[in-house]
C-alpha cells in the first residue's frame, strides 16, 4: 500500500511541484491530484515533473455533474473522452466521485437516475481503461430529515452488480466504513479488484450519532479500528494509494511540512502493527 498526499490537509497554497517535493521529502509515493496541472502542461511535461520526485497521480475526478439535471449530465459527458484520455496519457487509471447519502426528494427515485448515470460514465472511461470507484458517504447526521439513497458499502456493491459495468468499484474511505458501521469482517469479503482508491483518516472520540463529516483527525489519534481497516486491505490484496484526505482545520493551521509530517508519522504507526 502507498500513502498519497491530498492538498486537503495542507494550508497555505503551495504549487503542485511544492507538494511533489513534499511528499517526496517525507516518502509519499502518490498524490491525489495531477489531472489539472497536466491539462495546464501536458501529460509529457506532468510526466517528468512527476519522475524527478518519484512520486505519482493517486487518482481524478470526473467532472460530469451526474447528481443534477439530464441537460448538466449530457453536457459532461461531452467533455469526459477528453478528460479520461489525458489521465490515461498520465497513467492514472483512477477516476473516482463521491454519493450524496440523501436527498430532498425521492431518494431511490434519485437513486435509480444516478446508477444509470453511472454506468454510462463507466462504460466511457472503461474505453481508457480507467476504474470508477464510487465513494458511500456515512455520516448519520446528512442524512437526517432527508430520504436516504445508500450510505453502506453492501448497498453500494450490491447497486454496481446490478449496474454491470465491471470497471465498477470503491472509493473506499476509512471514516465513511466507520460510521456506516463496517468492520474488518465486511471488509475482507470485498475482493481487492473492487477497490480502485482509498482514504485514511481517523474520527474523534464521540458517538457516531454525533460525528460530523468535517471534523475528522490524522490516523491512529482517533476511535476508528485503522490497525483492522489496514490489516483486511492487506489480507485482500490491496496494494494501491491510500490518500489522507482529512477534515481538519488544525492540521491546515499548521506548517505543510509539519502537517504532512503528522499524518505520515501516525500511517507509519498503525502499518507497523499490520502483520
């Protein structure tokens, strides 16, 4: 498995070769950005940048708007060969979003939409041979006085099965498992072929009635079994980018290097009690 360094947890704005070097400095192997500097540069100049730090593009973003209307769906998808395309020509085959948990509306009404909307999507970027993993969000408190769409691991999988796209799969994050009330049982049922990128982050000491999706805290200061989240990737066979993507403002508060620092130092804690 490879840490990959998110600007998310960096304050300041340090240019994309600033957060190269970073990561490189404190043994980052990716990073979870890429595909706008190389559509800045192109892939042959991102490449190179990329090489001198031996450090590399984690994963992207489609930017198809699937969750509002059919007219800003269309419009995307226009733009997504493109997109798609230059990210293969950074050898990033990783194209990950995230679903809303609930809705204002009809959330399975809502819900049966964005599947086929995924699945078109799919079906686009598995001609580049890119993986779309799909991000559960599980935080009970976005879902409250709202209708649910699938805020589960299980529901999700079962949802791509019924999709059929076989470049389907996970945007698997480490806060979301635990407050969707997974465990290293579920976990390890999940073949690691499903799981096209991963986030680490750990959660504060409440119930999960009263976590909230923003407020999130480096690996191993936290309640979330990571020792059991890391060890069932290991025992399926992951071995691709984990990104840190957390929520914190202290941890942007600080210096970047020490920020990045941080979370590399708890990563490498929790790892060394992997067997």
């Amino acid at each position: 498995m490879k840490l990959s360094l998110h600007s998310v947890i960096l304050g300041g704005n340090l240019s994309f070769e600033d957060q190269l070097k970073l990561a490189a400095d404190l043994g980052y192997e990716g990073i979870d950005d890429g595909l706008g500097m190389a559509a800045q540069i192109g892939a042959p100049a991102l490449n190179e940048m990329c090489a001198k730090y031996n450090v590399y593009p984690a994963c992207w973003g489609p930017s198809v708007e699937y969750r509002t209307d059919e007219a800003a769906f269309n419009e995307g998808m226009k733009a997504l060969p493109e997109q798609a395309k230059l990210a293969a020509g950074i050898n990033c085959p990783r194209a990950c979003t995230w679903i809303p948990p609930a809705v204002d509306d009809d959330g399975q009404g809502t819900l049966k939409v964005w599947a086929r909307r995924w699945g078109e999507i799919a079906k686009v970027l598995g001609d580049f041979g890119h993986r779309f993993g799909l991000e559960f969000v599980g935080p009970e408190h976005i879902r409250r006085g709202k209708s649910v769409t699938l805020y589960r691991m299980d529901q999700l999988l079962d949802l791509e099965s019924d999709i059929g796209e076989p470049n389907l799969g996970l945007l698997l994050d480490s806060f979301h498992w635990f407050n969707a009330g997974h465990t290293y049982d579920d976990l390890v049922k999940v073949p690691a072929e499903k799981i096209v990128h991963v986030h680490l982050n750990d959660a504060p000491d409440r119930p999960l009635s009263e976590q909230q999706d923003f407020e999130r805290l480096a690996p191993g200061e936290g309640i979330i079994d990571l020792v059991g989240f890391l060890q069932a990737l290991k025992d399926v066979g992951y071995d691709g980018y984990m990104g840190v993507e957390i929520f914190s403002q202290e941890l942007r508060e600080m210096p970047p290097f020490d920020s990045a620092k941080r979370v590399k130092e708890g990563y490498d804690k929790l790892l060394a009690q992997v067997k």
